[in-house]
C-alpha cells in the first residue's frame, strides 16, 4: 500500500506522445488521465508485474476498451525514491 507520496515522471510526455498518435475522443483521453492520477495512491493497483524485468509494472485502464482495443500503460516503480517512471501508453488489440 501507499500513503501518496509517489512522483511520476514522464506520464505527461507519454500521454502527450499516446494522445497525437491515436487521437482519441474527450472520454478516453479523461479516462486515462484519471487512472494515471490514482497511480500516486497506489501504483500497484490493477496493474502487474513483468516477470521479465524488476520493478516494471505493467496494465490496462479500466474503462478504455474500444472497439477489440484497450489503453495499457506500463511504468518502472522504484520504491527506495517513492518514483514512477513511464515507460509507455499505448492502445493496444486484445486479448493482452
């Protein structure tokens, strides 16, 4: 669990980046920042960990299936600076 002392870094530049590519409408575009948002309260929820790689969580966003396609986001969670860093935002075919 956290208390919300997270820091996210480059989820802005990421959405910024996801958003000029797929053009999504207002709807999804609120829906993802929101989720993002809830990150700072705790990062680990609804999201999972790559087993591939340490710290690289990875997961949908609820509400954003469209279509056969659904908003995943993947970031690194570095817990000893209470960091987040994106590592992507992308639309993605399912299944995951």
């Amino acid at each position: 669990m956290s208390d919300g002392n997270w820091n996210l870094e480059g989820f802005e530049e990421a959405f910024d980046v996801w958003a000029e590519q797929e053009a999504p409408d207002h709807d999804l575009r609120i829906r993802v920042l929101s989720w993002l948002l809830t990150r700072l309260e705790d990062p680990y929820a609804g999201v999972r960990r790559e087993p591939t790689f340490d710290n690289l969580w990875f997961g949908p966003v609820p509400g954003s299936l469209r279509s056969g396609t659904v908003v995943a986001c993947s970031y690194w969670i570095f817990e000893s600076t209470r960091a987040l860093r994106c590592n992507s935002i992308a639309t993605l075919s399912l299944p995951l």
